[in-house]
C-alpha cells in the first residue's frame, strides 16, 4: 500500500502518517519524490484499514499496491530510480551506460589492456569476473582476491568503475571492498540469502535474468533487495533458454519496454551472453538501446582468440569501438546521449 501526500503537506502531517502506520503494527517508509512524498506501507497482510489512513490530514490518496512485488513497483516510486557511481557515472538517467570488459580476469596484462581499451572507446564501467560459476567444474574458476585486487589496479588506473560478481553470501563482504556494483549472475538471481545479504552492503546490485526465469520473477528477486533497505539495483536482461541452437539464448529486447513499465528500477542488457556469438553482438546492442535501455555489458577482451572464458562472443578491442560509435547515433535517435569520463590526463 502506498499513502500518497499532498503537494502541500507538512513535515508533522508526514511524521502523522507514519507514526499511524506504525501504530498499526506495520512499517512505514518515506519515499521522497520531486513533487510531493508518499510513504510506503510494508507488510501489508490484507487486513488494513485504509479509510484510517485517508483520514489523516496531509494525504491526497491511498494506492493498493496489488503486485506480488512492492517497492519495485512504478505505483510504490513513478520516477525512475538513478543509480550514481562514484566515478560520476549515473546509470537510469538521460545517458545510456557502456560497461565492458572480459568475461574473466586473467592477468594483469589482460585486465589492464582490457581496461585502457573500453574506456577509450567510451565504456565507463568494467565487466570482469574474479570468481566465475562455470558449468564444468574442470573449466577455470577465475582468480580470486587476486582478481579483485587487479579489478582495483584497473580503477585506479583508468577511472572505470567496476561490476564484479559475488556467487555466495559468504564472499559478499569481499567483493562489495573492491567491486562499485555488485553482480548477482543469472544461475543466482533466486539464491534469495545472497540477494539479501548484497542488499545489506548498501552497494548498488546488479541482477541478472535467470536462464528461465520470468519477468515477474525478476522483480521479485529485486524486491529481496529493496526489502533491505537498498534501492540501488540494476536489472540486467541477458536472455532467457529457448530451444534453437542458432544462439545461445533468447535475447527478451521487449523486457526492456515492460520493465520499464511495471519498475522505476534501471535496466540494462547483456547482447553478449544474450546471444553467445561475436557477430551478433552489435546488432542486439543496437536493438536494445533503441529499445530503451539504460545501459549495455558488453564482453570485450585483448584476444578473444585465447580467452580463459566466453572467447567466442567477446569482441576485439576495435570492434566494441565500432559498436560504441554505432550506439552513440541509435542512442541520439531515441533521445539520449552515451555516458563519458572526462579524459584521462597523459602519462
């Protein structure tokens, strides 16, 4: 339920709701908007009063929230969610957000060259997996703290910030020191005690799509974050399992339009994973942006050649800059610019 207050409500009329709220054995959360707040009621079972609420002075409506997921919700918060980094980035406005990188961290040289490439081309986030759920347990792993530790060499280096992914509630703590986004990958997005213990970091959190999941299921993992106090999540498509072998999966472009819709969340979109093959990166990348996304991973690497992980659909270093061009003029053509770092000063 969400109490919805006048334009012109006070300071001691929004302490009124809330106090009630609370006296009705729920709990009461502001949520400051532009124009008026409202106030969010959690842990509605059914059995509240909402005359009692709409009563009080100050409150213009009462919404019935009658999704499974809350503060998810665009009725919960209309205006869209901004997700600021410290490097500047902002990711949910008007700029579409490039974020690039390996598939896995590898050596310093790689992560490094890698990293001075994206950023070159415009990329403003670095992708990189320190520790990497593969589906052969004989497949390499990653590397571990060491591959943190590079992740923040390649900050310090280049101004990137970095996404990384966590796979446990045990390594949470680890990862949320050196990572500015913490990634929930798709084989994890319904591990609910690491959903909740990344949202308890306070770190932004970034979720991405199960293999089968639904669109709804998607929310629902991201209200497992929010129920924690944190608001700051990304929602990632990066395609659902389908059954030709063609591609790796089914890119879901029309996800980006319907969450929209239904979330003030960010969503950006993975064309890499989305569809497992180089050549067809780019122009997945160009649909989603004019479909409206918020930001894209795009999976780049020195030499795919000989990636560790995800060479066959990681591109060359030039050719995520030709796809870093072509998105700056789809993302003009639907009213929006690319994000930028200022430049980095020479050597």
């Amino acid at each position: 339920m969400l109490v919805v207050m006048s334009h012109a409500a006070t300071a001691s009329e929004i302490a009124g709701v809330v106090d009630t709220i609370r006296d009705m054995g729920y709990e009461a959360r502001e949520i400051p908007g532009k124009q008026r707040t409202a106030i969010g009621l959690i842990g509605n079972d059914g059995k509240v009063d909402s005359g009692r609420l709409e009563a009080l002075p100050g409150v213009l409506q009462v919404i019935h929230v009658t999704q499974p997921y809350k503060q998810v919700s665009r009725e919960w918060r209309p205006e869209p969610t901004v997700i600021a980094l410290p490097n500047g980035t902002r990711i949910g406005g008007a700029d579409t957000v490039l974020m690039a990188g390996p598939c896995s961290v590898e050596s310093e040289a790689q992560i490094l060259t890698a990293a001075h490439a994206v950023r070159a081309a415009g990329a403003t986030v670095l992708r990189g997996g320190a520790f990497k759920p593969r589906t052969s347990p004989y497949a390499f792993q990653g590397l571990g703290l060491d591959g943190l530790k590079l992740l923040a060499e390649a900050r310090a280096e280049t101004g990137l910030a970095i996404v990384t992914e966590a796979m446990e509630s045990a390594m949470v703590d680890l990862v949320a020191e050196y990572a500015d986004i913490i990634q929930i990958g798709a084989r994890n997005m319904q591990n609910y005690p690491l959903l909740r213990r990344a949202g308890q970091t306070g770190k932004p959190v970034l979720i991405k799509r199960g293999m089968a999941a639904t669109i709804k299921e998607l929310l629902l993992s991201a209200e497992y974050v929010l129920a924690e106090g944190n608001d700051q999540v990304i929602l990632c498509e990066r395609g659902v399992r389908g059954f030709d072998e063609n591609t790796r999966n089914i890119l879901d472009i029309a996800a980006v339009p319907v969450i929209h819709s239904l979330s003030h969340l960010p969503i950006i979109v993975d064309p890499s994973h989305g569809t497992g093959v180089r050549n067809k990166v780019l122009p997945m990348a160009l649909a989603a942006v004019a479909a409206g996304a918020d930001g894209l991973m795009i999976e780049v690497h020195p030499d795919p050649d000989h990636a560790l992980s995800d060479g066959a659909q990681s591109l060359w270093p030039d050719q995520f800059r030709d796809l870093a061009d072509q998105v700056r003029h789809v993302a003009a053509a639907v009213g929006r610019s690319i994000a930028a770092l200022p430049p980095q000063p020479l050597p």
